[in-house]
C-alpha cells in the first residue's frame, strides 16, 4: 500500500511540530514506521493523503460511537457555527447537554464543563482537595487521566508506550502526594490508607482501563474501592473520559451499578469536539466558583460548537444503539476466541483490546508481559490490509455503531491470516 503522501506530510510536520505530531502515541513510536496522515472519515471508514482507506478501529480514541461525520452531528456543528464558534457568555446549548448527562448519570447533580479529558480530571482532583483539605491522591499503575502533574507517575496511554513511568517537569514535591496502587488489587489501596488515614483526598480510577489496553476493574474491587473511601472521609473519582456513554448509557458506574462521588467525562458528550467535564453530589460540585472558593475557568468551556455536537451525539446514545453495539461486540469476541490464536481479547461493550499473550491480563503486570514486537508486526500486517488498529499495545481499540459484521469479521480475518 503506498504512502508517499503521508511521509512527505510527516517529513514536513517534524520540522514544525515536535516529533511531528501533537499527541505522542500518533507517533508509532511503539510500532515502528511513519504515522499515516489522514484527510477524511465517513461512518466506520478512514481515509488518507494517498487515498487508501481502512477500516476505522480508534474512532478518534473512543468519541466516534456513532462512526464519523454521522449527518445529524454534522449538521449540528454547522447550524451552530453559523451563529457564532464562541461566544464567552453562557449558553442555552451548555444547560441542554448538562441537563443529558445529569438525566442519564445518576451520580451527578451537578456538572461542570471544560475544554479536555486532562482538564476535567486535573480540576476534580482540586476539587477534592479543596473539599477534603487533605492532599494525597491514590492513583492505579498503568491508568492514565491525562497529562496533569499528579497523574504522570507510571502512566498509561502514551507514558506507557513511550516507556516513560513519569515525566521531567514534574516537581518532586507534587509527585509525592500521588500514591501508586495495584489495579484490581483492593489490599494494595488498603495498605495506603492504613499509611495515611487522614491525608488522602481522593482514589481516581478508570473504572475499565482503556490506557494500558481494555481491562475492566472488577465489581468487588470497585465497591470495595467505595467502602474505603466512605470508611475514610475521601472521594472515589472514576474517570470515565473514554467509558463514558460508551459501554453502557449511564457510563461504566451505570454498568457496575456503582455512584462515584465524582466523575470525569470526555469524548462522547462532545461527539468528537475537544470537550470535558467533571461532575458528581451537589454539596462537592458547590465548592466550585463562583459558588464556592475552589477556583477553575476557561475561556472556551462550553463552546457552542461542542455543545450542539454532544447533545446531537447523546441524543442517539440510546438503547438500541447499546445493544447493537453488545451484539456486535459479542459475536466478534467469539470469532476471535474460536481461531485459537495465541492472544487473549478484552472486552467491554464496544471497547476491547488484542493482548498479545496467552495468559489473562487484568492489570499493569500482565500488560507488560505481552509480547509488543509482535503486535507491531501484527499492527503493520493490518494496516497494510486496510485495517486501522491503535498503533500501540497499550490502547483500547472501539467499536462504532456504523460498523457491520463484515467489517468486524474482516479484522477476523486478518488476525487468522497473521497466525497461520
């Protein structure tokens, strides 16, 4: 499959942009090879400079639920722009999507948006400080909730690709108030407590990891994570940036039948715009100025234009819409279970990941036991088919509702013809 377009575009790039790209797993520094540039998208199909089409499985990483350029959210996005692309007062459009997440999520009573995932869970750790006076935070190894100086201490997503457990520029003093937990592992969370009793503020977790690859947290593991934190006087913080509105219409919480105190969302509610929002119980939220005295502001929160795209977006995350995905999911779960490859597929929902091991991989441990030479061989054999994997081991891969059972059974396809 020829790429000369793209080369010459990264070529270009790298001598304006550092490395070329403006978020570092776009690099495929873990996969080897040049990244791919590319020009257009329509439902569950990318297209490149050169032309070439594969089929879609990052969906932008995770906000494409409804496959690209779905006309409803295009159409939303160009009736809003004719009025204005932003305005720096409030919106009616802001109080419309607020209400959809608050209607569909019964943890939040009240919501607060921003421009981006690391944002809102940047400002929810404040926020719980700021409500506790307390400021420890317990964090997961291999989690990642964006690039804030308390969340880069053995990261996931890009940290995790990039082989970088923390990040120069990150002051000693803030990196010791973070406090590296076990995913899965409830006695690890124990013992921190038990260490500090009257200093952490809050745990933040990805209630179903999607940064070092799909791996869902446990039901006893996540309430247990819940009783710590009522036991003492914390906040639980799941960060569903990339779980929410994708593996169930209340969210991974909705899911596990589990109300954090606060939550963090991202992707979906700004149906592919740079959008976030951090939420959760009343009397928590109304710390917040101009309510309360935790400051945080931004000058493009609650653009218009993602606003009208979310609100488009949630308005077709409906029953259907999930238990189209469940089926699809299911039946492509079966058929690559059924070819006996020696890899072991996670899945939620629409979410899943191909692990390169054989072994079962429920935390940071069993991540890092698989056999990432391999998957870049397998990631650059299904691109070359046209198919469009995360180009790292580390990253959950998505399932659209513009996606068919062909499309699925042709990555099938591909992973039997890798194996044989």
């Amino acid at each position: 499959m020829d790429r000369a377009q793209s080369k010459i575009l990264f070529a270009e790039a790298q001598a304006l942009i550092p490395g070329g790209v403006n978020s570092p797993v776009r690099a495929f520094g873990s996969v080897g090879g040049d990244p791919v540039f590319m020009t257009r998208a329509k439902g569950a199909w990318l297209t490149d400079a050169d032309g070439n089409r594969y089929i879609d499985f990052i969906g932008s990483w995770g906000p494409m639920i409804l496959g690209h350029a779905h006309p409803d959210v295009t159409a939303a996005i160009e009736q809003a722009a004719r009025k204005s692309t932003s305005f720096g007062t409030p919106t009616e459009a802001e109080s419309r999507l607020a209400q959809l997440v608050i209607d569909r999520v019964p943890s939040v009573e009240l919501i607060r948006f921003v421009n981006s995932g690391t944002e809102a869970t940047m400002s929810a750790i404040r926020l719980a400080r700021g409500y506790t006076g307390r400021s420890k935070i317990v964090k997961f190894e291999g989690c990642y909730h964006g690039h804030g100086d308390s969340f880069l201490i053995k990261a996931g997503s890009g940290a995790l690709t990039l082989g970088v457990p923390s990040s120069p520029g990150v002051p000693a003093a803030i990196a010791g108030e973070t406090l590296n937990a076990t995913f899965n592992d409830l006695a690890s969370v124990e013992a921190l407590f038990g260490q500090y009793p009257d200093d952490i503020a809050a745990v933040i977790v990805e209630p179903i990891a999607g940064n070092m690859g799909c791996i869902p947290g446990g039901k006893d593991f996540l309430k247990g994570l819940q009783s710590l934190c009522n036991r003492f006087g914390a906040i639980l913080i799941f960060d569903e940036v990339m779980t929410g509105f994708r593996v169930h219409p209340a969210g991974a919480q909705g899911l596990y039948g589990i109300k954090p105190d606060l939550s963090t969302f991202g992707k979906i509610i700004g149906g592919g715009l740079p959008v976030g929002a951090y939420g959760g119980k009343k009397e928590i939220m109304e710390q917040v100025a101009p309510v309360g005295p935790v400051y945080q502001a931004g000058t493009l929160s609650g653009n218009p234009l993602a606003m009208a795209a979310g609100i488009a977006t949630l308005t077709y995350c409906d029953g259907a819409l999930y238990d189209r995905l469940e089926s699809l999911g299911a039946r492509f779960e079966a058929a690559i279970t059924g070819l006996g490859a020696p890899l072991t597929i996670n899945r939620v929902g629409s979410m899943f990941t191909l692990f390169m091991t054989q072994e079962p991989v429920t935390g940071f441990s069993g991540v890092l036991a698989c056999d990432t030479e391999t998957f870049a061989r397998f990631f650059h054999f299904a691109l070359d088919r046209g198919v469009y994997l995360p180009p790292s081991q580390y990253e959950a891969a998505f399932i659209s509702g513009a996606h068919t059972e062909a499309e699925l059974m042709k990555l099938v396809d591909t992973v039997r013809d890798f194996y044989r």
